[in-house]
C-alpha cells in the first residue's frame, strides 16, 4: 500500500559556485518539489509515489535513478521519448542567495495527463493514505492541472487525505491564474500548507485562515519563514519557532517541511508532534546544501536536539 502519492515535474538541476558565464564546474542533481517531499517520506521509511514523466535522455535517467536509489516508488511514472526531461539552473551568488533559472518550457514533465494519476488509483491494492499536490503541477499546463484536478477527485471518491502546498512560482504564472486554478479545488483539500504571502492566492478574505477553515480546511499550516510555522485548525492556533541552524541554502526548506509534517501524520503524531517534526525537517534543509540531499532518516530526527558539542 502506498502511504503518500504525489505528482509533479522534477528536473535535472545543476548548481554552480558562481554566474554560469563565469564557467566552471557544476555539481549536478535533481528537483522538483513534489518528489523532494516522496524523498524526504521515504527517507524517513514511509511508501511514497511519484508520478511524473521524464524523457528519454541522460537527464531523465538520472532523475529515475536517483529517486529509485532514494526508495520512491516509480510505478506510475513514465519515460515520453517525444519531449526533453527539463532543466533548472541554480547559480550561487553570495552567501545562501541563488539565482534560479528554468528550461522546462515545453518539457516532458509538463507531459502530465490525469490518465496517468488514473493508473495509481486503478492499481491494486489500497488507495493512498494521502496525496499531496501542489500548486507548481498546476502551473505547468492545461494537462498537468486536469491531472492534479483527477488526481483529488479520485483521492476523495477513495477517502485518502489530501494535501495542498500552494507553492507560488511567479515564473511559472500570475497569483490571479493560480487563484484561478487552485481556489476551485479547496472543498476537497484537507491540508493547506502555505507561506504567509501565498495565502492570497486561496483567498480575497481579510482573514484568510479563518476564511479557509470556514470553507472546510481541516488544518492551515502557514510557515513564516525563519519566524517559524503556525498550524491553525478549529481547534485553535499552534505556534513552533524555526530551528536555529546556520543557513546553508534555503531552497527545497519548504519541502522538507511538509516531509516532516506528513510523516508525523502518518504516524498517527498529534498537531504539536507533527509541527515539531515538520520544523525539524525544515532545518535540515536548510543548513544542508541541496533540494534535497540533507534530509534525515529516522535516526537523524533527533539529531539537532543536541547542542553544538553536547
Ligand atoms: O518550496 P521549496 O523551496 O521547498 O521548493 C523547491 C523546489 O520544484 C525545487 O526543487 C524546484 O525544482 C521546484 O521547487 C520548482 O519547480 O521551483
Ligand atoms: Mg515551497
């Protein structure tokens, strides 16, 4: 049985030490949200699966490889010889400040269609405990959003829990085209996650959380960055400050978070428990270099609780 399904586009990513003008080396990995948070499940010994769709060249077998070594599940993934695997260029430019860059236009990620979330469901076996969807497979395409929009009908004919993380790219579309796409779907989510400036994308109201709740939301984790997270529910407001861990590199943070905030769910962990887990994992990512690449396993959770030297 499948514990967590997600869908999405990752990328081959490619992380230099400078501008890309300058020339040098890069090191060269994957991203994409959505299997960041299957690797950051897995990792921490829950089944995830990812669907998405990769092409038939060097970057998508890595891609592949590298979330097959991770123990994310490609059952319903496939390889569309047709379109090239996408890109995403990270120039560090000082300190934990990069400059993002994507060649993804056009890509074989942003093949995505709903008879591909249809398979998952259609297998054998018990539905997902829950899916995760975001607001980056929304932005991809007419096909990605029809699949994202199957995939959370299909997850609420089947009782899976379902988890939004709106993730705003402003490269990818304007917040009136997200609030378009993703606002029709918040009857059926259960879990929003969202910083702070991205809750008016889900909402006009003065007072978005409770406009949200009031809408049906179960539970409207916000995260305010280095102020930490806020999980708001109709049983009142929880608040955990953000670790403090030197700031190595801040992308893929978010993703960890909802990593650590979905595993502690899957354990059956009360709302305290599940943001403590979900600030912890946050913190690996970021005092980590990488999307990805720092997330703790089981044994590491209680890792930061030691003192420097302790
Ligand atoms: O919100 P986060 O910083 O956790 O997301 C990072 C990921 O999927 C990164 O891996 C990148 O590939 C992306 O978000 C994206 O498409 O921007
Ligand atoms: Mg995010």
């Amino acid at each position: 049985m499948t514990d967590v399904l997600t869908l999405g586009e990752t990328m081959a990513a490619f992380r230099t030490t400078g501008p890309l003008r300058l020339g040098g080396t890069a090191g060269i990995s994957v991203a994409g949200s959505e299997s960041n948070v299957a690797i950051g499940l897995a990792r921490l010994g829950h089944r995830a699966a990812w669907v998405g769709v990769t092409g038939a060249d060097e970057p998508g077998e890595l891609v592949r490889r590298t979330l097959r070594a991770e123990g994310v599940d490609l059952s319903w993934s496939r390889v569309d010889p047709t379109a090239p695997t996408g890109l995403i260029l990270f120039e560090n430019r000082v300190a934990d400040i990069n400059r993002v860059t994507y060649h993804r236009a056009g890509s074989a990620g942003s093949r995505l269609r709903p008879a591909d979330v249809t398979q998952a469901f259609d297998a054998p076996g018990s539905p997902p405990r829950l899916l995760h969807v975001t607001g980056i497979t929304c932005a991809l395409g007419a096909e990605p959003y029809e699949a994202v929009v199957e995939a959370v009908r299909l997850a609420r004919a089947a009782g899976s829990t379902v988890c939004l993380d709106v993730n705003h790219r402003q490269r990818l579309w304007s917040v009136a085209e997200a609030a378009t796409a993703l606002r029709p779907l918040l009857p059926s989510i259960d879990l929003v996650v969202a910083s702070d400036d991205e809750l008016a994308v889900l909402t006009g109201a003065s007072d978005p959380v409770t406009a949200l709740l009031s809408a049906g939301v179960a539970e409207v984790v916000v995260k305010h960055g280095a102020g930490g997270a806020t999980s708001h529910s109709r049983a009142g407001a929880l608040h955990r400050p953000a670790r403090t861990v030197p700031v190595v590199d801040t992308v893929g943070a978010g993703d960890a978070f909802v990593a650590g905030l979905l595993s502690g769910w899957l354990d059956g962990a009360d709302a305290p428990a599940r943001l403590d887990r979900a600030v912890t994992t946050g913190a690996f990512a970021v005092a980590t270099r990488g999307d990805w690449e720092g997330l703790p396993d089981r044994a590491e959770l209680t890792l930061l609780d030691h003192e420097p030297g302790g």
